[in-house]
C-alpha cells in the first residue's frame, strides 16, 4: 500500500484520492448539473473538463461524495487554481447505498478561494453560508 504523502502528492489530499473510487457518481452528478445549467445558457462550449457559458465565464464542477471520518464524514473540495477556470462548482452529494443525492452547491471562484484542498464537515456552518446555495439561482443569474 502506498504512504498517505504518494496520495497527497497525487491527488492533493486523502479527500480527494477518496473521491475517484466514485466515478460513475460523479459522473452522472456532473451531467444532472450541466443539463440544469444548459438549460438556462444560451450557448454552452465543452473543453476538457469545464465548460463556458455564454462566452462569457467558465465552471469546473466538482462533485463530491462524503469521505467516512470516524463517526462524522466530510466532503473534499480543491478549487482548480487554472486561469481557464473562473469558478469552480462543488456539489456535495448525500451518503446513501443506493442513492447519492445533490445537497446543494458551493461556488469558489478563483479569485476569492485559494486552491488549497477544502475541507466541509457537518459542523461548517460558516463556510456553508459563505459558500453555499440550495440551488443553482447564482450561477443562473451570471446566465443572464
């Protein structure tokens, strides 16, 4: 097995190595929220893993499923610190064995959020309200 210091140098931290034994979830999550927001936009271009809405900004969305800490979890989040990339979209999901459905959505635009790895817990209060919306209205009014 590898040493906890070869994941962090790989994917950034242990939260975000935990997060790519999901890709189907978070693929099918990353697709439920561009059709959402495609909706809105008048025009949507797809590059390698964000898009731009509207010629205008571009979003990274990065969906996150809860990572198992002792009796409480918490979801992992790394603002892509690329120019190309305006803001990006953290979508935690619920944990469920069958179902893992959006909770909600944080935006972390790359000019107010370091790209370091973020860590919310239950007990964030005060970054969910910094951070985060029930629905996608932010980004839709960017939209139009």
């Amino acid at each position: 097995m590898l040493s906890p210091s070869a994941y962090v140098n790989r994917f950034h931290s242990l939260g975000m190595a935990f997060q790519n034994i999901f890709p189907d979830i978070l693929r099918h999550t990353r697709k439920a929220a561009i059709k959402m927001l495609s909706a809105k936009a008048k025009k949507v271009e797809e590059f390698d893993d964000y898009y731009i809405f509207n010629d205008s900004f571009s979003i990274l969305i990065q969906p996150s499923v809860p990572v198992p800490l002792g009796y409480d979890a918490f979801w992992a989040f790394r603002p892509d610190p690329r120019t190309e990339i305006d803001i990006t979209l953290g979508v935690p999901l619920s944990s469920s064995k069958q179902n893992y459905d959006i909770l909600g959505y944080l935006a972390f635009p790359r000019l107010l959020v370091d790209s370091n790895s973020i860590r919310l817990f239950t007990a964030s209060e005060g970054k969910w309200a910094l951070h985060g919306y029930s629905d996608l209205d932010l980004i839709e009014n960017l939209l139009s």
